[in-house]
C-alpha cells in the first residue's frame, strides 16, 4: 500500500494526462475515445482520480444507468487505471473504496463490473447472472460480468441500460 495516495473528483483540466495514463495501463486496448467521451459529454457519471506525488497515477468511472422495467440507481463501474509500475500497491482498491462511500451516500443500490474476476472478487463483487448486460458476452468472459449490492433487501432482474457512450458493442464483446 502506497502512503499519501489524495484521492480527488476527476477534472477536464486531467485529460490529458488521464489519456496518457490508459494508454499506459492499456497498451493493447484503446479505451482513450471511451474515457474522453465519458469525461466530456456531460453523462451522469462521477470520475476519481489519484495522486502521488504530483502526479496521476490512477483513475476510475462510474456511470449511472438503469435496469429495464426497474427504478432501482445502479452505477457500472468502468473503466479503471493504475499506471503499471505502481499497480497492486492499493491505489485501484482506494479509488473503489472512495468511489463506493460516494455512491451509497447517493443511494445506489448496487454497482456493476465487467473485470477480472479474481481482481473485483477481492472487493466484494460476486458474478451476475440476474441483470444481463447490453450484448451477450463471448463465452471465455464467463464469470466477469459481476456486481456488488449495498443493500441486501434490493432484488435486480433485467437487462442493464447504459447510456449511448456504453452502447459500442465493441466494449462489450471481443
């Protein structure tokens, strides 16, 4: 665990940088156009960002979407970054925290991840078999489609409905 990680809300001035950092993080993925569409077109969606020593070294996005025939506030977490050499040093697991306390204290009732199973389980999320997501995922995904409910009285069933920047069929299918 780093020390001394600020986690702050994620402004347009960060663009830049945060492009520079997925593309770092993801080198075999381009989720630049996905991030600076998030970050830009005025969704309903919350962004956090860490840094050290003056620099930004992790972000994450939570957007707000909906499940079909439902009025329950659910968010989908995605994407996540931690610039490489200082992964697996607590920086993912703090914007999540702080990401989650935000969430709940505006009554969402659940958040979902399509991720490494064994990286999201570690924070509590559980594979989803009763909120769909958008497309029918490749069959080695098996598993990653996951989600974390912060209240246990709250039942999901539906499709998950995202906003038009998560409608790209490319993100959800390989």
């Amino acid at each position: 665990m780093i020390s001394k990680i600020e986690i702050r809300e994620s402004q347009l001035l960060d663009l830049e940088q945060l492009l520079k950092l997925y593309g770092e993080a993801f080198p075999d993925e381009d989720l630049t156009s996905l991030v600076k569409d998030l970050l830009t077109l005025g969704l309903d969606v919350f962004f956090l960002t860490a840094i050290y020593d003056c620099s930004i070294v992790g972000h994450i996005c939570f957007t707000s979407c909906r499940i079909e025939n439902a009025d329950n506030k659910v968010a989908l977490l995605g994407p996540l970054a931690v610039t490489p050499t200082l992964q697996k040093r607590g920086i993912g697991r703090s914007l999540m925290q702080t990401g989650f306390e935000k969430l709940k204290n505006s009554k969402t009732d659940a958040v979902f991840v399509l991720g490494d199973p064994e990286f999201y389980g570690r924070m509590g999320f559980r594979q989803e078999s009763n909120v769909l997501t958008p497309y029918v995922l490749p069959s080695e995904w098996s598993g990653a489609w996951q989600s974390i409910h912060f209240n246990d009285q709250t039942h999901f069933e539906g499709k998950l409905k995202v906003p038009r920047v998560w409608q790209d069929k490319s993100l959800w299918t390989s």
